[in-house]
C-alpha cells in the first residue's frame, strides 16, 4: 500500500518535481516496502531500544535470582529445617553495644529482644560492650524467650564472626539459664 502511495511522489529514488518544495526527513529508495525495515528508529542514546517481555521500560531487569538450574533438586532437609527448628538467635555487637534476638524463620517475627542500649540493662551495668554485658543480655533474652514458650533455638555465625568471646558468652548465657541451643559450624 504504501508503494503505491509513493509510487507517484517518488521516481527511482528522485523526488518528483511537484513534491520537491516540501521538505522530507528521509530518503526512500526503490523498492521501498518489501516487508523489511529500512533503518530501525534509534534512542535517545543512540542505541535500540529493546523492550521486555511485559512492555516495561527498556534496559529493565528483575532483581531476583533465578536459579541457573530451575529443576536442581532441593532435599528434604533444605524444604523442612524451617519448620523444624523455627527459631533462630541473631548476636549484633559492636564496639558500643551488644544486642540478641530470637526470630522465627516462617514468619520472620522477633519472639523475643534484649539489647544493652535498653533503658533497664543501661542503668545496670557498668559497661555495654564487655562480657559482663553479653552474660547479662544472655540471661534476659532467655527470660523473655521462655515468656514467648521458646525453649530450643539454633545459632550460624556469620561469615565474619568467629564463634568466641563475647558472641560465645551470649550463648552460652543463654544455655545456662535454660534454653537449647544448637550451634551451626562450618
């Protein structure tokens, strides 16, 4: 359809003589429409424009992960240790604080906090940072976690920690004053 428009406007290539007032944007050649596009339209930043699949914005990509192997095999344990021990201790400390907590890995909820920057550790000890402190932050977060009938927790380092000192008084505050704790070691 289109060659036929400009079957008339157009001779092999040449602006007709009537049309060659008008000022045209482009060059058309012979054979101008054969299902092909001549030059793809170009952005901004002088490249194409690809959109996605869902017409977003180009140059978008997904945050998540997708697993390079969408049908690797996931074991028994790795679906069912969430739900077989559900609660997990976090230890935070830092050179002014230290702070624990227990939380509950299916719904991500803390079940029970204690940290030396409360108002009722604070005026107790004389320093927030030392082993006293931990022992002291152990013996309350085991308090508030039998209130909230959580009795057994598991413990993983983080990469950078190493299981000793202060984070090893934590813990073990926390066993001695009645929860079960089980500790995870690479």
């Amino acid at each position: 359809m289109l060659k036929n428009i400009f079957s008339n406007t157009w001779r092999n290539g040449f602006l007709a003589p009537e049309y060659r007032k008008r000022a045209v944007s482009y060059v058309c050649r012979n054979n101008f429409h054969d299902g092909q596009v001549l030059s793809a339209p170009r952005s901004f930043f002088g490249v194409e424009d690809f959109v996605d699949d869902d017409n977003s914005r180009p140059y978008t990509y997904k945050k998540e992960k997708k697993s390079k192997n969408p049908q690797k095999h996931v074991s028994f344990k790795q679906r069912t240790i969430a739900y077989m021990e559900p609660f997990s201790l976090d230890v935070f400390i830092s050179k002014r604080f230290v702070s624990a907590s227990l939380t509950h890995r299916v719904t991500c909820k803390q079940v029970a906090v204690a940290g030396t920057n409360s108002k009722d550790i604070k005026a107790a000890l004389q320093s927030r940072s030392d082993i006293p402190a931990c022992l002291a932050v152990g013996r309350i977060l085991a308090e508030r976690a039998r209130e909230a009938d959580v009795y057994t927790c598991t413990y993983t380092p983080r990469d950078r920690d190493k299981f000793e000192g202060k984070i090893r008084a934590v813990v073990q505050s926390l066993i001695d004053n009645g929860i079960d704790v089980k500790v995870y070691l690479d």
